[in-house]
C-alpha cells in the first residue's frame, strides 16, 4: 500500500458504513409503510488530485488534513421536498453513533452563485486494528432540483476555473431561480403526489 492508500483507507470505510446506515433510514419507513424523507443516498471519498489541489490552495499540510479537509469523505442525501430536508437534518442530529459537529444550511443563506444545499459534518467512529478512531465527513442534504443544478454548476467551475462568461454567468442564475420554483411548485402539491406515488406502490405490489 502506498502512503495515500494508508491515509485514505479509513475514509473508504467510514462510506461504506454510513452508506448502509443512512439508506437504512428509507428502508425503514418504507417497513412501516410511511413515505420516507430520503430519496437516495450516495457517497464517495475525494479523489486525491482533488484533495492536493484544496490543501494547496487552503495552504493545509498533508499532515493536518484529517483535521483541517472535512469533506474526504463525502454523502449526499436527496429529497422530493424541501421540507424533507429538515426532516433529514433532525434525524441525522438525533443518531447516536455519530456527532453533528458543525452546519451550514445554504438554502435559507443562498451562495451568490445559486447553490443551494444544507450541509452537516459528522464526526463518525470506525473500528481499526490500532482501536477506534474519528472520521469527519461531509452529508449535503438537498433536493433533486437543488442536485441538478449543483451538479451543472460544478462542471462548469471547473471548465471555466470558477471565472464564468457573462452569458454562463445569467443563465446559471436563470437555472438557479427555475429549480427554486420548481421546489416551490412541488411543495404546493406534496400531499397529492405522495398519495399518488402510495397509489403507484400499491399496485405494483398486487401484481407481482
């Protein structure tokens, strides 16, 4: 194993880990046939010329980045709704094998950019051969619409190295304004797509 595949190990770990857990959240309201907050979950850890390129421009030393890089490992939760977000984040909050260290909710507090997510840093245990150790990760909790976006918006950061033309610069803050609305409008009908979505459910299961 090589130095990064040492340093990164635990990190892989605790995704893995957390992945379960939290895709374990849906199954269980799913269980008790309640419709769940959480519409899929994924993870990955931060590919190395990534974390080398943060630490340059963040000035953090290979050996402070376990305490200073919080976002190595990474989850992102999505959610039908808006409110679900919140839902999410009492969840998450009221677990007991991990902490919330630290929020960061941009949904309320936009970025000038657009973005729009809520985030929380964990601090998550994990069993090694040398004993117990923390891992800090980073869950972003947001909506299809708000993943869509963000999703775009990261591309093309980093084509144009965050310095967009004005024509990309307009049209992305178009795209931000229409996924808002696009929240709004399904927040208006939630009721009537979650008995539609039970109604979709239930069939299925007749005809299996």
């Amino acid at each position: 194993m090589n130095q990064w595949d040492i340093f990164l190990a635990p990190y892989k770990q605790a995704i893995d880990e957390l992945k379960i857990k939290l895709k374990g959240i849906r199954k269980q309201y799913e269980r008790e046939g309640k419709s769940s907050p959480i519409e899929f979950v994924t993870g990955r850890v931060k590919p190395i010329p990534s974390i080398i390129e943060k630490a340059n421009k963040r000035g953090i030393q290979f050996d402070k980045l376990s305490e200073e890089m919080y976002d190595i490992a990474g989850l992102r939760m999505m959610c039908q709704f808006v409110d679900d977000i919140d839902i999410v984040v009492v969840l998450l909050k009221n677990r007991k094998d991990f902490e919330v260290v630290e929020e960061r909710d941009y949904i309320k507090e936009t970025k000038e950019s657009g973005y729009r997510s809520y985030h929380v840093i964990v601090k998550y245990p994990i069993e090694t051969l040398d004993g117990q150790r923390f891992i800090l990760a980073e869950i972003q909790i947001r909506t299809l619409a708000m993943n869509f976006w963000a999703t775009i918006e990261h591309t093309l950061r980093y084509k144009y190295d965050g310095d967009y033309p004005p024509e990309i610069q307009h049209r992305l803050e178009r795209a931000a304004e229409a996924a808002y609305l696009l929240d709004e409008e399904m927040s208006e009908i939630r009721e009537e797509i979650k008995e539609a979505q039970k109604y979709y459910s239930e069939q299925r299961s007749e005809l299996r």
